[in-house]
C-alpha cells in the first residue's frame, strides 16, 4: 500500500472510510531508506539508522521508543517538529503532539506498530483557534529492532501542510491507514544471535550520543565493602 502498488503487499487493517490517501513525497523517500535496511525480511536495526541516509529529512523526522503498550516516548526530533509546541520535543511522550479525545485510537495504532509489527499512516488535523489557523500533519511510522532483539523503537516523519501559529498546536486522529511488514521474518530469540552493532563517525542532528559502559582497566570493581559496615575514613 502506501501507493507502491507495484512491490508492496502489505494488507490495510484500518482505513478511515475506505478512502485510500496519497502518501507525501517524504513518506516515499524515507520509507525506501527504511526498505533498503531490511535485510532477509528482518526490520532494520536501530544501530544501522544513519541520519546522513535521509539528511533532508531530518527537520521532519523522529525516533520513538515504545515503554509501555500504546505508548512511547520522542527519543530524537527535527527542530522543524519543535515549532508545534513551542519546545524541543526530546524526551516528551508522543501523545503530547495528540488532543485527549484522540490519544486512546492513537494508542491502538502505535502498538499495532510495534506488537504487529506494522507500519502506519496517520491523518492528523489541528484543533484551530484565536492565532491557530488551519493546519493538518501526516504522521509514518516504521518499526526498529532495539539492540537486544526487541520491536520497540519506530523511525517516523511528521509533515505539516498549513501555518503552525500559535503554540501549541495538538492534533486530533482524523485517520490511519495500518500495513502488515512485507516478508516480515521475526528475530531470533534473545541469546541465540549476537546484537547488531554499526559504528559510525560522530554524527550530529538526528544522531543520539553513544552511552558506553567502561569497566575499570584492572578488572576490579570500583564499589569495595568496609569490615563492620563503617564507612572509609578521609
């Protein structure tokens, strides 16, 4: 689906009225990065995402990790994404980005993303207002493998068509269209595979900084305990 009807398989499982939507020229771009990664019909790992592959789409893209089911927290974001709620978005759960009354479908949709996995499509509109005109967003998300073998990251683009305004802007769920992954193969169970791991040069924007776990060089922990459970003298 998505509008590449000549390779994609995938079966839509929801569609708001039927109606198939146009998907934007940055859906395509990003989604063939995302295909390009696959590799025997696993899902791409988050290690091998390299932001200077999709370089001009970095002010619109995203990366989520999923922490609970139907819920996910905004691990990167575009500084274009920051203009909607007048802040920088890292760090801040998806549904910050959604209206109360949508948050429940929306919830759905995202686990469908990562417990399916799927790929989804979302129509989203602005709730408008004094300095708010009118503004929709389309929303992609596809599936990542963590390092320990789990579906639970998802790459996505948001594009905005209309002014953002005045801040903050949150969006209400007008439709998703939800694809199965096609030839989808599931990982191998944990232990049975060594984690993928992709080095890559110091990256900037879309890159998240490396957080290493260094063991002292002699081997020897840096915690040691006191006889008669005092503490060291200074």
């Amino acid at each position: 689906m998505f509008g590449w009807t000549d390779h994609d398989q995938g079966r839509v499982v929801a569609l708001h009225n039927g109606v198939r939507r146009v998907q934007p020229a940055q859906f395509e771009r990003l989604r063939g990065y995302w295909e390009a990664l696959r590799d025997g019909g696993a899902l791409p790992a988050r290690a091998a995402v390299d932001p200077r592959g999709f370089a001009d789409l970095l002010e619109s893209s995203l990366l989520i990790e999923r922490i609970a089911p139907g819920m996910a927290r905004i691990r990167l974001a575009g500084m274009g994404l920051s203009d909607l709620l007048g802040m920088d978005l890292r760090g801040m759960p998806l549904s910050a980005l959604i209206l109360p009354e949508s948050r429940d479908p929306v919830s759905v949709h995202l686990e469908q993303v990562f417990a399916g996995p799927r790929i989804a499509a979302l129509t989203l509109e602005a709730a408008r207002g004094i300095g708010r005109p009118a503004l929709t967003a389309r929303l992609l998300l596809l599936p990542l493998v963590s390092n320990g073998g789990t579906v639970d990251r998802a790459l996505g683009c948001l594009v905005t068509e209309g002014k953002v305004g005045r801040a903050p802007r949150r969006f209400g769920l007008a439709s998703c269209e939800v694809t199965e992954v096609a030839d989808y193969v599931a990982p191998a169970p944990l232990g049975t595979a060594q984690a993928v791991s992709t080095p890559h040069a110091p990256l900037t924007g879309f890159a998240e900084p490396p957080a290493p776990f260094d063991r002292p060089a002699n081997g020897r922990p840096n915690l040691r305990v006191i006889p008669g459970g005092g503490l060291p003298r200074t």
